[in-house]
C-alpha cells in the first residue's frame, strides 16, 4: 500500500493502454492510496488525478453514501473498465457526480433552467436526478440523458470542485452489497482501482434517491436516502438539510 500525495504519481499511466497495473517483472504494484484532505490541499495532485482519468484510470472515492467506482464519465475505455470490475452488462447508465454548477455545462446537460434551480434548492443530498443532455456520453450509453448528483458530503463537493465530473455508480461486484469499509475497498478490488482516495468509513445506508426528471411530474425510479416527493421552493422554508461534515445523515 501507498499513502500520500506523491502515491498518486504514476498511478495509472502505465496501464492506459493494457488496463493492467503490473509491475516489469508480472507482479501487481500497490493500489496508489491518498486521503481526501491531503488530496483537496495539494492542487498538484488534483491536476495529476484529473490528467490520470484521461489515460482511463479507474478511482475509488467515497460518497455520501458507499465508495463508488469513478472514471471519466465522457472516456468509453474507462466506464468500460467500470463494467468489467462490477461483472455486468455494459448497457446500463453510469449516474455522474459534479462538484459545482458550472460543470453541467461540461457534460451537456440540456435541462430547462426552471427544472435545474428547483433541483438547486434541494442540493446538496443523496438525490440523483436523470436529466436531458446535448449528446449521449460513454457514461450514458448512448442514451441521451444523464443520472447526476451533487453529493451531501462536502469533503467529497470539495473534491470534485476542483478534480470534475466523475462517474460515481456504487462500488460492488453485481448482485453484492456496496463497500464502506476503504480497507475493504482496496483488499477486494485492489486488481481493478488505481487510485483509492481515502475518506475512512462511510455512512453507508440506504442508496441516492434516483428521479426522472425528463417526465412531469418527475418519476421516482428508485427509492433512497431522500425523501421524495420534496418541497424545495423559495417560498416553503423546506430546504433539504445539507450534510456540513461526513457523518450519517437522518432524513
């Protein structure tokens, strides 16, 4: 195991072309292991991270909920990676989780302004909401619409303000249950991640609440941490709570 900003040079450059992190001589190098707080403190790093997704690394941040698996969600060669380490289909749609508004913009997200700030006055929360996009990424899978979520914790907002939008589907092998545990993440999957961005123990619990928001009214399409129908206008006072720190949320 490697820990610290420096664990992150190298990474994954090696392999972006055999997917494989293998040392000269065949043996398996060190999963590159980096706490959440050292990462947001070093830009270096983060520029060095953002430059590895590009040569279709595969990251293991933590979420608000579970680790989740993360690529960039617009490289067909590293959501593919995700589907060969969770043992599925390729077929179905990666959600995606952005760090701040402007980064919508990034990804094509084609929604109506009126949809986008109602969902603005509920993020951030366990809440991803399926929206129109310009063009079909390699996250969407040739549907030309998008999962996104702008995560509760804000150890993990900080993160992706500064590194961009990454796919953020949980991180599993199909049909088990998602990891917490970031000791666990690296010893089961240590073969498939390059970069494990430690941000201990998450919440865990229930999934993100997953809405559509293509249809009106918006369909609930999985039931979550969040409860849904939510009132979120100006005028109601009913906010959702935002999670300030990493600890469970009880909504």
């Amino acid at each position: 195991m490697e820990r610290g900003a420096r664990s992150v040079v190298g990474a994954c450059a090696p392999q972006a072309q055999t997917f494989s992190r293998s040392e000269g001589d065949g043996r398996l190098s060190p999963v590159r292991r980096i706490a959440i707080d050292e990462l947001i403190a070093s830009p270096e790093s983060v520029f060095e991270l953002r430059e590895l997704l590009g040569l279709v690394c595969l990251l293991a941040p933590p979420t608000e909920t579970y680790y989740a698996f993360s690529a960039d969600p617009d490289n067909e060669a590293g959501v593919r990676r995700i589907f060969a380490a969770k043992g599925r289909d390729d077929g179905k749609p990666l959600p995606v989780l952005f760090g701040a508004r402007s980064q919508l913009e990034r990804i094509g997200v084609s929604a109506a302004d009126a949809s986008l700030e109602h969902f603005f006055q509920i993020w951030p929360a366990p809440l991803t909401v399926v929206l129109p996009v310009r063009r079909p990424l390699a996250a969407s899978r040739g549907v030309p619409t998008l999962g996104v979520r702008l995560p509760a914790s804000q150890r993990v907002r900080a993160l992706l303000a500064r590194l961009g939008p990454v796919t953020g589907t949980s991180l599993n092998r199909s049909g088990r249950p998602p990891l917490d545990d970031p000791d666990q993440v690296e010893a089961l999957f240590r073969r498939e991640i390059d970069v494990l961005v430690d941000g201990g123990k998450t919440p865990g619990g229930k999934p993100s609440t997953l809405v559509d928001a293509t249809v009106d009214p918006p369909e609930v399409l999985r039931a979550g941490a969040f409860p849904w129908p939510a009132r979120a206008s100006r005028g109601s006072g009913t906010r959702a709570p935002v999670q300030t720190d990493d600890r469970p949320r009880r909504l």
